[in-house]
C-alpha cells in the first residue's frame, strides 16, 4: 500500500455535492493532474471552499484520463461536509502522510550495507567498514547488515585483519559470491543470525566461530565442521571443541569408547528437557487411548494403526438413519395429520393429537444451508391449540444390533438440524426406543428421552445429543430414532429437519454423504415402486400372469399394490388389446411380484404400475 503524489495537482469541483457524497469530479482535461490510483494505493486531497472551509478526503480509485474519484470523507480529523461547484480541490501534503514517510524511513534506519572496500573490516579504517558500523550500534540496538558481491568478478572479499565480535542483535545478510577472510591468527566471533544459502561465504587463514542456528556446512567450503562451544542437550551440555568435523562428533557420541563418557555427562533426562510434539516442532507424544480415538480428541496424541482399525470397523456405514439426507422421496408428496404415514422414505410423521389439526403436508426442499442440501419440509402446519408433531424412524433389528458395540466405544450421538417460523422459540426433543419383539414396532419401550432443546424461530439450528446412554435391552430388536416438536397455536407454518444422523461414539462427527443412487437402494429394501408402466406377455388358461422383478430385495414379502395404466384404477391391470381394465390379485414374493387376473385369450398383453411395502 503507498500513498501516490504528483506535483501541483490542483482543480475545481464541476459539481455540487453533499457531506454524503463518495464521488467528485473536476474540471474537464485536469483529471491527469492527480495520480492514477487503484486499491490499495490512494493519495490524499483537500477541499476548500471559498469560506476557507477544509475537508481532507481520500482518494482510493482515479482511473488515467478520468476527471471523476472516488473518495473516502472526513480524513485526519477533518468533518465531511457540502462543496459547491468551483471549490478546489487540490492534492496537498498532510500530518498522516508524514508519518506514513517517517515509518518508512524508521524500518530502513535499521539496515545497513557494509563497504567491501575497507581494507581491514575488523578495525574502523572508515564509517562503513564492518567494525565502525558494529560499534556506531553499541551492545543493544538490533539491526541488519548486509554484505553485498560488488566486484564484477566471481567473488568480493572482506577481509578480517583484526579480531571482532560481532554482537548477538546484529544480523549479517551475506550475498552470494562474498568470502568473509579472517587472516592468519585472526578471530570472527559471530554471535547474531547469519542469513545466507547453501554456498561458501567463509575463506582465509583465520577462524569463524558461529553460535546461531540454522547453519550450513557448505558455508565453509569443502570442510565438513561443527563449529559450536558445546552442545546442549536440555540442561545437559556435552563439551566438543570447536571446528569439530562431522565424523568426529558422531564418534564421540555413537562410539563404544565415547558412548559411556557422554552418557555420563549428559545423565538422565529431567521432565522439564522433553518438549512435546506438535505437528510443526518435533519432540515426545503420547499414543491415544481407544477412548480419545473414538471421541476424535486425538490430535495432540499417536494414533496407532489397530486403534484407528477398531474406530472403523464398528462404524461401516456409520450414519445408521437411512436417507437422513431427506433427498429420496419415492411417494412424493403426502399428507401429515394424525396418521402414521410415510413421506420421505423410511420417515414417518404425525400430529400427537387430532383435536384442531387441519391436515398439512410433508415433501422434500432443498436448501443451501444444509452439508446435504436437502430437507424435510411439514409445511401448512395449522391448529387451533398447542400440540406436538413426531417425526420417526425405525431401524430394523439387523441394523440395530451394530449398535451393540456402542457399549465399547463412547456409547452414541445423534444429530440434525431445525428451522421452523412459529414466531417464537420451541423445545425439541431426542427420543430412543426399542422394539419389544424382533422387527415388530406394535409395542416399544423408551430407552432415552432428551432433555427441551429450546430453537429460535426462522433459523437453522444444529442439534446435537452426545455420548446418549441408551440402554442396551432388546436393542437387537430394532431401534426407533424420534423427533418431538412441541407446538404453539399456529397457522400455515412450516418445519425443515435436515442432516440427520444417529451414531456409534461420544461425539457428533461430520455429516456421512452418500451417493443418491446407494440412498435410494437402501430405501428401496423397505418401500419401491415401479419406475413407470409394466407391460406383461404370458397367457394360462385365459388368465393374465405377470412377475416383476424389483430393483433390489426386500426386507421381508411386501404388500403389493398395483394401478392400471391410464386409467388408474387400484387393485387392476390394463388390457391394451380391449382397451379396458380388468380386476388383478398381487402376491408379494422377496425378490419378485406375482399379477393374475382373467383375460379374454386372444389378449395377450395387460399393463400396469405397482407399489411394494416392506416398511417396519
């Protein structure tokens, strides 16, 4: 971001405006006299008016050969203000762009480049030489120095005639192509950061001694040394003399003669020398526990291979609710009162009581807001009294006995998100039940009620029951997932319900998202119909036979209903060839639906649709 200037820049307003306005411009033709300016970039201007009246504006966009700006009013303690046409404006020097300069000027006030042409950088033969620039800093002030390749030829030396020190608040940038040249007898202590790359910055008779890190080897050329005072290890130091090469310090650590001598040294670990790990700075974890693995609290720990196997193999698919995305709807829209009916497949919703319902209705929508984008939506909600509206599913005993292992896992967590527009807050409860016989919901027993989970009106809110105890009687029954909605006086409102999801753990995880065909197949083992017309060719005794295959098993022998095509007629087929229906029985078999019905024998084709419900 800079602040732009040009020179004299100065015009007239060629139009009225208000303290509101964040556009002017100038006169024709004088709009190049201010800088072309875009984001971030601007440049200050006053306004004047002919009463001396001041406002200082900012100008953030001018595109070239424009005499309109766009601006932002009352800068630097000025007041936004009307101007009529005719007042100047002008670009001018202000307070804040001073500062904006002497901050500038303060950053680079701490860098400085060292002469390469000093003969003796250890000793102050001029003002830039290293030594005169480390001295004019003293002990405290932090600063950078930068030592730049400035000969033509390959390298640029600096050389070290005299012993220096340089301070741990000074920083040296070396260039590429510079030698630092202590001679013969002649000490470099460097005891700041030095910033340079994989390549040789040191040469000469003398020693360099650097006590920061990072360090590179290749900075002293081909010799492979450790240059350090001692190496610390926590609170423990073990002395190696400096210019140690590389093999030599390995030696005197890995060595069997060495080893017991260094192990000495060094003695047992304090807790305070072991840092703890984390993805970015290497030290000591601990492995997780198969509780924090199942919880998902595991990320400051080690999680080994079998816990993270066991976390997964009790989940398979590990949202248990089939079609908690809300996107399959085979039956389509359907009507909600005091009836147990299926809308949404495997879904089933109703009013708690008959008193003052006028029937509503249940479909899917969609919305952006949910991780599925799909939703259950009760809409044309009326009654005339407060009353409660369930919404339902069973799980067949199958399913359920998965369950079981929730015993061993951080028991189980059920979720879902709510919007609804009564006008004011509703409570929402989480009930579990289970069947008191196998896959037979005429009698249930409650497991788990929630406690009122209070949801505020027109907006989507996120449910969660974590860690539930469910107990574990004649869960291998099969389970029951309900959700109660207490309800004021109301009519024509509306309830979404989406992302639902009831799982293994002590923790709500991310929304399971399947594939829409998987979906619809899973809901597909309870309730399937027809994907359009069935046109059937086989002829006994003058009588119509039909077997239709479905698309997938079903969870038991459905009841089969079908409807003559065109006409739609329930409990018939269509006779194509009289162009009339004719009565048809239905048989519901696992895998196959079975039609008969009279014909006359020399129609040999009949049509139909059907619908078969295995639902618990």
């Amino acid at each position: 971001m800079s602040i732009l200037w040009t020179n004299n820049a100065a015009s007239v307003l060629t139009g009225d405006i208000t303290a509101g306005t964040l556009s002017i411009s100038v006169t024709a033709g004088q709009g190049d006299r201010f800088p072309a300016v875009a984001s971030p970039h601007y440049f200050m201007a006053t306004l004047l008016d002919a009463s001396g009246n001041r406002e200082i504006v900012k100008v953030t966009a001018r595109t070239s050969g424009s005499n309109t700006m766009t601006i932002e009013r009352a800068q630097e303690g000025t007041s936004a203000r009307a101007f009529a046409t005719g007042d100047i404006v002008e670009l001018r020097i202000t307070k804040n762009a001073m500062d904006h300069l002497s901050k500038a000027a303060d950053i680079n006030a701490q860098h400085y480049v060292c002469d390469a042409s000093a003969a003796d950088q250890g000793a102050a033969v001029n003002s830039a030489s290293l030594k005169s620039i480390v001295d004019s800093l003293g002990a405290t002030e932090e600063a950078t120095i930068d030592l730049p390749h400035t000969g033509t030829g390959d390298t640029t030396t600096y050389t070290v005639g005299t012993n220096l020190t340089i301070p741990a608040t000074v920083t040296l940038r070396v260039h590429k192509g510079v030698r630092i040249s202590p001679s013969g007898g002649v000490t470099l202590t460097v005891n700041g950061i030095v910033q340079a790359g994989a390549f040789q910055i040191f040469a000469g008779a003398g020693t360099v001694t650097v006590s920061t890190y990072p360090q590179d080897q290749s900075w002293w050329g081909s010799a492979q040394r450790l240059d350090v005072t001692g190496l610390s290890i926590g609170t423990k130091t073990l002395a190696i003399a400096d210019n140690t090469t590389v093999s030599a310090f390995a030696a005197t650590v890995l060595d069997d003669t060495t080893a017991a001598a260094a192990r000495a040294t060094l003695g047992a670990l304090a807790a305070s020398d072991l840092t703890a790990a984390s993805e970015s700075v290497a030290g000591l974890a601990e492995l997780a526990t198969q509780a924090e693995v199942d919880a998902g609290t595991d990320d400051a720990r080690i999680v080994t291979p079998k816990k993270l196997a066991d976390y997964a193999e009790h989940r398979g698919m590990k949202n248990l609710l089939i079609n908690g995305c809300m996107r399959v709807c085979q039956r389509g829209s359907q009507p909600l009162d005091v009836q147990t009916r299926y809308g949404l497949d495997r879904w089933y919703v109703f009013w708690g009581a008959s008193a003052g319902v006028t029937p509503g209705t249940q479909k899917p929508t969609s919305t952006t807001y949910l991780e599925t984008t799909s939703c259950m939506e009760l809409a044309g909600l009326t009654c005339t009294g407060t009353n409660s509206i369930h919404v339902n599913q069973r799980i067949e005993s199958a399913n359920a006995k998965t369950f079981l292992n929730g015993v061993n896992h951080g028991k189980w967590s059920g979720q879902f998100k709510f919007w609804h527009n009564f006008g004011s807050s509703v409570n929402v409860y989480l009930s579990v039940y289970s069947a008191n016989a196998a896959d037979n919901f005429s009698a249930i027993t409650v497991r788990y009620v929630s406690s009122a989970q209070s949801v505020p009106t027109s907006t989507w809110t996120s449910l969660k029951f974590e860690g539930i105890d469910i107990q574990t009687t004649d869960m291998y029954n099969g389970l029951q997932f309900s959700i109660k909605i207490e309800t004021p006086v109301c009519s024509g409102n509306t309830i979404r319900i989406g992302d639902a999801q009831f799982e293994i753990g002590p923790k709500c995880t991310t929304i399971e998202r399947r594939p829409y065909g998987l979906e619809l197949a899973l809901c597909q083992r309870y309730y399937e119909v027809s994907g359009g017309r069935t046109l059937q060719s086989a002829i006994i005794s003058s009588d119509y036979v039909n077997f239709a295959s479905y698309r997938v098993t079903k969870r038991a022998a459905p009841t089969v209903s079908i409807t003559a095509y065109s006409s739609g007629t329930a409990g018939c087929v269509r006779d194509i060839t009289a162009n009339g229906d004719i009565a048809a029985t239905c048989a519901g078999h696992l895998d196959h639906l079975e039609i008969t019905g009279a014909m006359q024998p020399a129609h040999m084709y009949g049509i139909q649709t059907w619908a078969a419900s295995a639902e618990l």
